[in-house]
C-alpha cells in the first residue's frame, strides 16, 4: 500500500511538473530534461509512469475535468460554478494552464489531443438536465450550447491571457457569461444566477475549508 501510494505522488508530482513546463514553454520548446528537473525525480521514474511527451500531454488533459462542483437547485448556475471555478484556478494552477495551452496548439494538439471536447460533454450533460428541468429557452439544443460556451470561453482566457497573464481572466468570464446567459436561460432562471466574478474564489474557498471534528 505505501508503495502503491508513492507511486500515485510520484505520478501527480511527474504531472505537474510536465504540465509547469508546458505551460511556460509550449508543447514543442518543453523537453523532458526540463521536465525532470523540475519533478525532481529520475528518468526511470518518469518513463514509468509516462513513455513520452506525448503521454505526458494526454495525461494532463485526461485530468482537466476532474475538479467537480457542488449540486445547486438551478442546475444552470452549476454550469456556472464549472466556468467560474476554471477560471479562478487557472492563475494558479499549472495543470490547468497547460490543458488550456496544449488544447489550443493548433500543431501538437493533432499528436496528442484536447480537452475541449471533455469540458463539452460535462457542460453538455448539465444542459441537458437544466433543460429537462425547465431551466433553458426552448430553443436551446444542449450540445450545441455547450460548444458555444467552450468556444467563446477559450477566446476569452486566451484574450485574458496575451493581455495580463490571466489576472483578470474572472472579470472577463463573468462579462462573458453575463451576455451568452440570456441566450441559454429562462428569463425566472436568469434573474437568479450568480455569475459575479468572485463566484469562483468563493467556491474553491469554501470546498477548501475542512469542517472541524466535535
């Protein structure tokens, strides 16, 4: 078991470090002489876990969607709760920095993949239960939706990112959610959305705050 837990730090530490390189250098400019360094761990160990730059860009965009949000009683503001969560991780979190880079290399992306079409489904799969619930306009096709938010959302955070290194990559994701919005939701859901830029900060707060044993 201790091994099995070692490897599972050796892992994620690999990861990261991959993913702090990658999102400095881009896909092509990073090597894995850069990569060991930074993970602090022997080659044998990387090769273990990943066979290649390229597994070790597929392994971080495998683990760009793993960060949930807590169920609301709008389901809407759960899609909500995913972009703002992003993108107040996004200042800090390297993984997801390089998933965001590495999704948008119009080059490596044909080696190794994206995780555009993962963050769609899970926006696909909230859409569709906002819309059983009454929550969206009628017209409003859930995948087709979830395309359009990814989209806009990545021109957004690539904007945010080119302009001030992401630092007001909130601010920017709240103004954008604030004008697609109206286009996706009931007008009675809409008026009950928060979708103020600190939305992100105060969830990631609170999911961090461990209650205290009685």
């Amino acid at each position: 078991m201790a091994r099995q837990e070692r490897a599972v730090r050796t892992r994620r530490a690999v990861l990261e470090a991959a993913a702090t390189v990658f999102a400095e250098h881009g896909y092509a400019a990073a090597t894995v002489a850069d990569i060991l360094k930074t993970a602090g761990v022997t080659k044998g160990a990387l090769y273990f876990h990943f066979d290649s730059k390229e597994a070790l860009a597929r392994g971080i965009l495998e683990v760009q969607t793993d960060q949930r949000v807590a169920e609301q009683e709008v389901k809407l503001q759960e899609m909500v709760d995913v972009a703002m969560t992003v993108a107040h991780r996004l200042v800090n979190d390297p993984l997801l920095r390089a998933g965001a880079r590495l999704s948008a290399d119009p080059v490596g992306r044909k080696h190794y993949g994206s995780a555009w079409h993962l963050w769609v489904d899970v926006l696909t799969e909230i859409l569709t239960q906002a819309r059983e619930r009454g929550e969206t306009l009628s017209h409003v096709v859930p995948r087709e939706a979830a395309e359009m938010v990814i989209g806009a959302y990545n021109g957004v955070q690539l904007y945010s990112h080119l302009e001030t290194g992401l630092q007001d990559v909130e601010y920017r994701v709240s103004v954008l959610l604030k004008h697609l919005l109206p286009s996706i939701a009931s007008p009675s859901v809409l008026m009950r959305l928060d979708v103020a830029p600190d939305r992100g900060a105060r969830l990631v707060s609170e999911a961090n705050t461990v209650p205290v044993s009685s």
